[in-house]
C-alpha cells in the first residue's frame, strides 16, 4: 500500500523553505504556534471581511512570519495588493493595531508587510480560492477545474493537478474525483511543488479541495 506523505513537508531545506522562523525553548513552543495560527486567521478574516473581489478571491497566498526578542515580522503574499494599500490609505496600520490587540504584546513591535504575487495563478492557495469560488457559485465541478487549471498553464506551470472530495453536486455518496494536466513528479526531491489543502463550505456541506502545482526542476 501506498505510504502518503505531504509535499512540502517532504521538500523542506531543498526547494521548500518555512512558513515560521523563529527559535522557541521547548516550554514556550506552543505558545508560539498559536500566536502563529491566531494571526494568520485573523488576517485572513479581515481580508475577507473588508475586500470582496470580482471573482470572490481575496487572493491570499500565503503568510509568512519571522520573530525577533523584540519584534514580529509579518508578510503577506497577495495576488492583489492595491486593494489593500490604495482602499483605505491606514488600513494596514489599522490591520496592524487590531493584531497587536488580539496577541496582547506590548513589549514587542509588529511590522506587517505586503508583497504581490506576480503570477497569482501559479500559487496553489489562489487556485484554490477560485474554484472554491466558483463551486459556491453552483457551477459544476470538471468545468471549475478545468478552468483552473486552464489558468495555471497560462500562467507558466509545467503541470496541475486538481482532487474535490465530499458530496461533489449534492449527490448522496461523497466520493473523490481528480484531474491532472502535464507532469507532477511528487516522489522527486528536487522537483518543485506546490501544494495546498483547502476547505469550501457549500449547501451540500464541506468539500475538499487539494491542489499540487509542479513549476521548475531544481
């Protein structure tokens, strides 16, 4: 039987780096990983919260954070930026402030950046995002991924593959379908990949979406 393994987690320290950098001693290590996961979730509310795009994508690729003693470095990878920064000129010091307030750190300093994503549908967070989208918008399944992966080649990707699983169109029994375009070499090290797992909440109940994107050989 097949062992499965994730990706990126299988790639780290040759064509993968991580999402956190920072030291912890054992004792505070959790701490740590929850102030990370408080204020990626709480980014990625307010976004969704504040700014709604035309395709239903608040274009988030990922968040990445670096810790200092005295400081929290945050930056933001979007397909859009210019709806953050030019929307509201003190929307990211507001976004800022209600961060700080969420994590109670008064003796540290938070600094949160946003980079744009020049190719967005080359990220496999986005792609997600918008057959998400587009499932919400009860269009069917193989024609959303399709699509996206129409998208993905034109943005220079060597090879997309695409999984749903769950009640796909409101049928009875949840099963699994798949589509890949190109070449997806997971077994190999060197091969860069791209992967993401993505929950969608439909009326039919929650569907998951996972998206592995092949882009260069090291």
């Amino acid at each position: 039987m097949g062992q499965k393994i994730h990706p990126l987690g299988f790639r780290l320290g040759t064509t993968q780096s991580h999402d956190s950098i920072w030291f912890a001693q054992p004792t505070n290590y959790s701490e740590n990983l929850k102030e990370d996961k408080i204020i990626r979730d709480f980014i990625k509310n307010y976004i969704q919260k504040t700014i709604r795009m035309s395709s239903g994508v608040e274009g988030i690729g990922r968040i990445k954070i670096k810790k200092r003693i005295d400081l929290i470095q945050v930056i933001i990878y979007m397909a859009v930026p210019k709806l953050l920064i030019e929307g509201k000129p003190r929307r990211i010091e507001e976004l800022q402030i209600n961060v700080q307030k969420k994590l109670n750190c008064v003796n540290r300093k938070l600094n949160i950046a946003i980079t744009r994503i020049p190719n967005a549908y080359r990220d496999p967070n986005i792609l997600a995002e918008f057959i998400a989208g587009q499932l919400k918008n009860r269009i069917p399944f193989r024609k959303a991924i399709k699509k996206a992966i129409e998208l993905a080649e034109q943005a220079g990707t060597k090879g997309v593959q695409v999984q749903i699983a769950g009640r796909i169109d409101g049928k009875e029994i949840a099963r699994v379908e798949w589509i890949r375009e190109g070449r997806v070499p997971l077994q190999t090290i060197r091969a860069k990949i791209d992967y993401c797992s993505y929950p969608v909440r439909t009326i039919y109940g929650v569907l998951g979406i996972k998206v592995w994107i092949f882009l260069n050989k090291e």
